[in-house]
C-alpha cells in the first residue's frame, strides 16, 4: 500500500498543475511493472478545448508514445478521481494491470459509484481496480478548487464532491 499511496502522491502532484491552469484538478500517473514513470498526465479539458483531454488519457498517450506501442500490460495508472466510462474504456484498451484511484465520483465514476465497466466478463481484458488510496485528501483538493469556483461565480454546474 506504501507504493500505491506514494504513486498517488505524484498523481496529486499533477492535479495541482490542473488546480494552477483552472482546470478540475484531476492528475494521473502511470507507471511500468517496475515502479518507473511511464506517462504522466492532469486534466486539459478546457485549455486544449478538448472533451477527451482527461488526466487519464494524457497519461495513457505518453506512457504509450514512450513505449511505442498502444498497449501497456504490467502498467499502472494511478487517478485522483475514479476514472469516466470514456476513460476506463480506454485503460481497458491499453490493456492495463491495474487501475488505482484516489476519490470516488458519485456522478460519472465507472468503477463502481455509477458503473462497473471493468467487471464486465464480456470484455476480452480485465483490469484490475482499488480506490479510496489517499481518497480524502484527493477529494479535499477538488473540494477546494469547487468552492473557489462557486465563491468567484464561475461554476454552472457543481460536482457533488
């Protein structure tokens, strides 16, 4: 658990870059069989203008650039928030080990809090999946950065988080 704690950090180190752009600070990190960074990634939505700039498909498109492949088994990919079903469809693709994530999100989560797209037997890959590593103080920081955006008026719809 110490290593799957210390590899959130850095996922919660790249969240805080999305906090600092204002975007929802969500930040992934993907590492190889043998702990090393393959891929790192935060939330672009809104600076790239691009539905599917998710912290999770950053990562997953440097960790698969750097392998030069579009697979990564043995990898894992390391959230601050409980991946979408867009993003879980595509670490399903990448053909992930493992999918560690920090807060649940009880409004688009596909591991468990709205959807469990990863238990589905019909899929040809099954990956594994935890959460709630470092959950509250992964939940903390996108509390934060929602209240700032409710107090300055700049939020239209607010996340139950």
């Amino acid at each position: 658990m110490g290593d799957d704690q210390a590899a959130m950090r850095l996922a919660l180190d790249q969240a805080r870059l999305a906090y600092a752009g204002g975007e929802v600070p969500v930040g992934a990190v993907v590492l190889d069989g043998d702990g090393r960074i393959a891929g790192v990634g935060f939330n672009r939505t809104v600076g790239d203008h691009d539905p599917t700039a998710h912290a999770e498909i950053v990562a997953l498109r440097a960790a698969a650039q750097a392998a030069g492949n579009y697979r990564l088994p043995g990898m894992s990919l390391f959230v601050t928030l409980e991946p979408c079903a867009m993003c879980m469809g595509a670490m399903l693709h990448a053909r992930l080990a493992r999918v560690v994530y920090g807060a649940n999100d009880p409004k688009t989560g596909a591991c468990g809090s709205v959807l469990s797209v990863h238990e589905y037997p019909e899929l040809n890959h099954q990956t594994q999946v935890y959460g709630g590593v470092l959950g509250d103080e992964c939940g903390d920081l996108l509390r934060q950065f929602f209240r700032e955006r409710r107090a300055k008026g700049t939020m239209t719809d607010t996340p139950d988080l």
